[in-house]
C-alpha cells in the first residue's frame, strides 16, 4: 500500500515563555524563540 502523506503544520515558540508566536517573529529571533513542527494525529 501506498503512504498518505501526514499533514503538518508550523507553528513558533517563545523559548522563555512558551507561549505560541507567529513562525515570522520566531525565524527573526532565533535566540528566544523556536519554530516547531506539529504533526496531525492518524485517525
């Protein structure tokens, strides 16, 4: 059988805080924040 390709999404993360950040604001400051990869569950 074929693989589905997983949809996934991108999200940003204030390192310091956690809180969630838009991914342009966490690709300009690579020092306090990180930019994730959210995969969607099978189902």
């Amino acid at each position: 059988m074929a693989r589905k390709k997983v949809a996934a999404r991108k999200i940003g993360r204030n390192a310091e805080t956690g809180r969630f950040t838009s991914v342009e604001q966490a690709r300009k400051h690579p020092k306090t924040h990180i930019v994730e990869t959210l995969h969607n569950p099978r189902g």
